[in-house]
C-alpha cells in the first residue's frame, strides 16, 4: 500500500497542491467497505485573490477549513442536492484548497457499484465532484478530516508524480467569477475526466446603479 501523502506536500500553493494531487489516492470507509480513487482531475482555489473561491470574502464558519492547517477536507452542499470534497492546502491561516472533481476506481468494484448503483458506467462512478463525493461517503460529517492522519476514516495516499507531457491543464468548470483562469489539472486520456462547462458570465453592473 502506498505511503499517506505528507503534509507538507500540500502545505504550499494551491496550484502545486492541485499539481501534486493528480495520480494520488483518496481511500474512505464506508458502510460498504473501503472504496479508492485515484485522483485524475482536480481544481484550485485560493483565498482573498480569487473572487470564485468560498474563502474570497474571509472566513466564516463554512469556509473555516480552508484556512488550514493542510491536508484536511473542506465539504460543502450545492444547489440543495450535492456534496463536493477538497483538500486544504497553504500555510495554516492563509486561504486555500483544491476542489476534487473526478476519480477511476481501484479498490473492489463491487463494493463501489453498491455505494453508486445508478451508475450505468464504471467509468462515471466518480466521474465528476458530486459523484466522486458520495463514492467515498465525503459529506458534512467528514468536513475537517485530517486525510494525512493514518487513523483517519478519510486518507490521502501518495501517487507517483504525473509526468508533465500527461497533465492538461484549463479554465475551472462552471465558475462565474475568474472563469478564465486555467486553475483545473487533469490527466490526459482518462475516461473519468468530468466535461467542461463553461460558467455564466456576471452581467455587467448598470451605468448608475451600485
């Protein structure tokens, strides 16, 4: 079995995290059993510099994870039907995580077809943020987990490194603010890659009003 990724691999920039995340392993317990994923799609987001991260205005009681210490998972609801996992990265009290979007299953796939029975496809077991959350049971309850503790119920394995030729890079899917960053990573060739959707811009404010 592969090593915890250490914390101070991810104690740095969200965009080195993002980089070094590809190809590791997030392994869960889950009423099933274990379920593993590694990592081949992931997305950055910083602090009071980057208008589409939760962290932009300062911190509250949602976002508090963001401000570290590293390595610990962020979980939050959207759109009143999903959860959607990342891990803190940056020095603790500075904003930061990467958002994980997208997994290939290499634990038993038994058990993770038990844990998403409506996927009609192996491949879109965790293909996406929402999917790969609910695979390995990442909900409000594993918000603030360490995944670089070995007790943790939640871990964080180390990969190998991708090698640079492998590695796509582009604009974060469906963000509104900052949507033109190329802050999304992911591993060329991999069926599980989620799609890229383009977020709304934000109107323009009208000349006269605030």
């Amino acid at each position: 079995m592969n090593d915890l990724l250490d914390r101070e691999e991810l104690a740095v920039d969200v965009l080195p995290a993002a980089r070094r995340l590809l190809g590791c392993t997030v392994e869960a317990d889950t009423p099933e059993g274990t379920v593993a994923v590694r990592l081949v799609e992931v997305e950055a987001y910083r602090g009071a510099d980057d208008p589409a991260s939760h962290s932009f205005r300062g911190p509250t009681p949602r976002n508090a994870v963001m401000f570290g210490p590293a390595g610990h998972l962020y979980v939050y609801f959207v759109y009143g039907m999903h959860f959607c996992a990342n891990i803190s990265c940056l020095d603790d009290g500075e904003a930061g995580a990467v958002l994980l979007r997208a997994g290939e299953v290499i634990s038993d796939p038994d058990v993770a077809r038990r844990r998403r029975p409506t996927a009609r496809r192996d491949v879109e077991l965790a293909r996406g943020p929402a999917r790969l959350a609910m695979l390995l049971g990442l909900n409000r309850s594993r918000n603030g987990v360490d995944v670089t503790d070995p007790a943790s119920p939640v871990r964080l394995l180390a990969g190998p490194p991708v090698p640079d030729s492998q590695v796509g890079t582009g604009p974060r899917v469906g963000v509104a603010a900052a949507h033109d960053l190329p802050w999304r990573f992911w591993i060329d060739g991999s069926a599980a890659v989620s799609p890229y959707r383009p977020g709304r811009r934000r109107p323009a404010p009208v000349s006269g009003r605030p």
